[in-house]
C-alpha cells in the first residue's frame, strides 16, 4: 500500500536545508532517478542532496525509485507564489 505527503506552502517559506532534512527524515526509498527542471540523472546521493540545499523552489525537481515511490517540490501556479512538496512511497510494516 502507497502512502503519501502533500503540502502546499507560500513561496520562500522553505528552505533547501529543509527539503534535505524532510527527505533524510521520511525518505524510505533509495531513489535510482533525479529531476531538475527538465533535465534527469541518475542518482548521486552526494551530488543531488547539495542540489537540493541550494534549492529555490523556482523549478520542479524531484527524484523516485524503480517502484514508483516518488518525491517532488516545485512553484504550483503561474505566479510562483506558492510551493508544493509531494512524497508517495510504499508503506513500511
């Protein structure tokens, strides 16, 4: 069974260092694949994870698993004025 979290915040109102620290914390999935923008990769734990603390929130970036387990953040509406962070991974027993 699949769960997930999905919040929606006013841009600017989090962090990289907390979107590093909310995928170190709730993460349960080693993810194979990550997304900036429009440009993907294959996971680099190191590499991606400094990526992420630098993150903005200006653009879509996200990273998943073969499994379909998936972690996205990006703006949600034209303005960019608010934020969206989306985790869906299967639950743990």
């Amino acid at each position: 069974m699949k769960v997930g979290l999905e919040m929606s915040l006013t841009f600017g109102s989090f962090s990289g260092k907390n979107l590093v620290n909310l995928a170190d914390q709730f993460i349960k999935f080693e993810p194979c694949l990550f997304i900036r923008d429009s440009r993907s990769q294959m996971w680099d734990s190191k590499k991606h994870k400094k990526v992420m603390d630098k993150y903005a929130g200006d653009v879509f970036l996200g990273f998943s698993d073969k499994a379909g387990n998936a972690f996205s953040a990006g703006p949600t509406n034209k303005k960019h004025s608010y934020f969206s962070v989306n985790v869906t991974q299967e639950k743990k027993h």
